[in-house]
C-alpha cells in the first residue's frame, strides 16, 4: 500500500515569529514534507533546517524556486517583505501563505489577491484565531438552526502600550494595520462583510489609547468593537479578548481565547424556571491547554494549508480576507480622523453578489 501523499512545503523566512510560532508545528503534521528553507542570513536558514527537518537549504528564493519542486510555500515577515517576496512564489502559480496582513494597506492585498487568480493558485493568510479551539466551537454553535441568524458581533480587544512599526506614520494606525487585522476579520468571519462603520478615538500618549467603532454588517447586523492600548501594562504580554455574539433569546461569549460560555434558547432543566440563566460552558483544564499552539489555531492553520496544498479541504482565510481586514481597519481610522460615517460600498456589493451566487 503507498505511503500517503505529503504536501511539498518550502519556507521562505525563518525569522523570530515563523522560529517560535509556525516552524514548531511542523513535526507534529503528517502531511507535511518540509523540503527547503530560505533565509537571506544563511546561518539562521541552516539552524532551521537542522531544528525542524527542511533538507536543503538556500539564501536566494528564485534559485530555491528553480530547484525544489513545491506544492506551497510560507513566506513569513513583516507585511511589506510578504508584500515584496510572495508575488515571486505567485507568479510561478504556487499557493503561498503569509502572515497577517498580508500588506500594510488595502490596495496593496488586493494586489495579491488578484496576482494569485491571474495565476491561477490562491493564498492563505495567517488569521490563526479562525483555527482556536473556543472560535471553532463558537462557529459550530452559531451555525446550527436552533440558534438563528445573528444580530449583534461585538468585540473587545486591549493590551498595553502599541509602538510605531513597518513604516506606518503613526502608532495609532500601527496598532489597526499590525494587530487589530485579526480582530477586523475575526468580526467578519463570524458576523460578514461590515458596510458601515462610526468611530471614536482617545489618545492619552501616542502610543496608548482607544476605539471605539459602532458597525453596521451587510447582513443588517449591528455591533460594536472597543479597541485600546490603554487599560493594560504591557504590549505584548497583557491581552484582553472578548467576543459575543447575539442571536434571538440565546448568545455565545468567548474569553481571551481560553473559555466559551453558551445560553441556548431553551434551559437545560425545566425544575427551577424562576432561577435562568442556564449556561453551556467550556473552561478547559491545564490537560486541555497543555499544547498552546492547538488551542489557540497556529497547529490547525499550518495544517489546513498544508491539506489545502493537497486538495483535501477548501477555503480558509485567504489574500482577499486580508483586505477585508485592511478594509476595515482603513474605515475605522478615516471615521475616527473625521467624525464622520464611513460606507463601504465594496463590501456591500461583495456581499450582494455572494447572496445571489
């Protein structure tokens, strides 16, 4: 009996992000044939290689292109490289995947985003919350029909001081581009395309302050995002992360990725009516979180590309849901500089064509 097909897959990156979150997860996908890695600095390239099992090695990725034959490939770094290098896989007609955003603006993902489907292949973007466990439960449960359309999506997201980076002017769009692209599609994945957005802003010191955006979805959903650098310490270490999702008598809470909490339409006992809420929850032991990657989607985004690469699953989030995201987050800073509503006319439109299809 043959040994089942493996994916192909190069690296081109091997960076501090791609070593600690993606690389590790590797050993742990069967389906995966890790055959190169590329880095312009060759001795972090060959530390990879040795750590994670890649058998070739090269510092150019045209020669690396040339030579492997590769059915995707990662290409992992801050959004304007990813900007600069994944087009060189596209063009050659190979999936890529690139961390998000996939560029610092809109028009730039939508530059990929076409380049791929003239080149007939598609690329996935790293949107790992799609892939946490508590998201994934949440999405089987606001699918199923007891529970109803949705009505409401709002989210909260805080953590402490956010610096200036990738060349963005300022800390405060640094902030919407770098690490709310997560929340702008995770808001969208659940709730759709938004079409109208109204937004606030504080500052306290540039680099920490809020806000606060009310959203219309195509969908006629309603909901609300508070989004700050304020109420936290540290950037990068004290994160908040709330998402609730409204239907008709009955709702989902997720906590800081960790913890769902449930109320079906109806109570789970009939005895003590008087006494509601009755709540489904899931809070997992140690046992549960032991491996954090799983919990928290980087295993089950690596692997969907990897069985996308093969052909065994569709979808996932992809170059186009980078500029949704970007989308967004350009409509929250305009609202916010001007005071003003912002339409987009693009989602809507999108959305209407996706209805009638």
């Amino acid at each position: 009996m043959a040994a089942p097909r493996k994916a192909k897959l190069a690296f081109i990156g091997c960076g501090n992000f791609a070593t600690n979150s993606i690389f590790p997860n590797i050993p742990f996908i069967p389906e995966i044939d890790l055959v190169a890695v590329c880095d312009i600095d060759r001795e972090k390239a060959e530390r990879n290689a040795r750590n994670f099992g890649a058998r070739r090695v090269y510092t150019d990725l045209e020669e690396m292109l040339d030579k492997e034959s590769l059915d995707g490939v990662f290409v992992i770094g801050p959004a304007p490289q990813q900007y600069r290098l994944a087009p060189h896989v596209l063009r050659r007609g190979i999936p890529v995947y690139v961390e998000k955003p996939s560029a610092n603006t809109s028009a730039e993902a939508k530059e990929l985003a076409e380049l791929a489907e003239a080149h007939g292949t598609w690329g996935q973007v790293g949107f790992m919350k799609r892939f946490a466990d508590v998201y994934v439960m949440a999405k089987e449960i606001i699918e199923r029909e007891d529970f109803g359309p949705l009505h409401m999506v709002k989210c909260k997201f805080a953590q402490g001081p956010y610096p200036q980076i990738w060349g963005i002017d300022s800390p405060k769009r640094s902030m919407l581009i770098g690490q709310l692209c997560h929340i702008f599609d995770l808001v969208q994945y659940f709730g759709g395309l938004v079409t109208k957005v109204h937004a606030f802003y504080h500052e306290v010191t540039p680099t920490q302050f809020a806000y606060v955006v009310n959203v219309v979805y195509a969908s006629g959903a309603i909901g609300q995002l508070d989004l700050n650098s304020l109420e936290c310490k540290q950037g990068f270490r004290d994160i908040i992360e709330e998402l609730q999702l409204v239907g008709y008598e009955t709702h989902v809470v997720c906590e800081d990725m960790l913890t769902l909490r449930w109320q079906a339409r109806e109570d789970f006992v009939k005895s003590v009516p008087r006494a509601g809420r009755y709540l489904h929850t899931f809070s997992p032991a140690w046992t549960g979180i032991g491996n954090s990657r799983m919990t928290f989607g980087y295993y089950g985004e690596v692997r969907h590309f990897a069985l996308r690469c093969l052909g065994e699953v569709d979808g996932g989030p992809d170059l186009w849901d980078s500029y949704w995201a970007l989308k967004l987050g350009e409509a929250v800073y305009e609202s916010a500089e001007t005071g003003r509503v912002v339409e987009i006319p693009e989602a809507a439109l999108a959305a209407s064509s996706k209805a009638a299809g």
